[in-house]
C-alpha cells in the first residue's frame, strides 16, 4: 500500500526562531504527535509501507 510521507520542521521550544529539519520524512499522524512540528506540505514522497520504520518514518540518505 502506498503512503505519502512529509518532510517537516521542529521548532526549539526555547527559541522560537530557530527550527530543524530531522533527516527523515514522516507520516502525517506521526508528525501531529510531535510538539512543536510543522508539516512541509509541499515536501513529500509516496513511499510502500514496507519502506517505513515502526514509527512511519524514513530516512532521506
């Protein structure tokens, strides 16, 4: 089954303009669990399940 995975950015809860991006995209309910997550909408793969970690996750390298 096909699944659209997104890049996206973690802000730092200590400085609000500072954010990083983590070198993995993501499942959208993943990302929603997050604090401080922001989905990059117009970032994202179509990727098979059986690509993704436990977490719904893979890695861009």
């Amino acid at each position: 089954m096909k699944l659209t995975v997104f890049r996206y950015k973690v802000w730092d809860p200590q400085d609000a303009t500072y954010s990083q991006m983590p070198s993995y995209y993501a499942i959208r309910e993943y990302i929603e669990e997050l604090e401080g997550a922001s989905v990059i909408e117009d970032d994202f793969l179509e990727v098979d399940e059986s690509d993704l970690d436990v977490h719904g996750r893979i890695s861009t390298t």
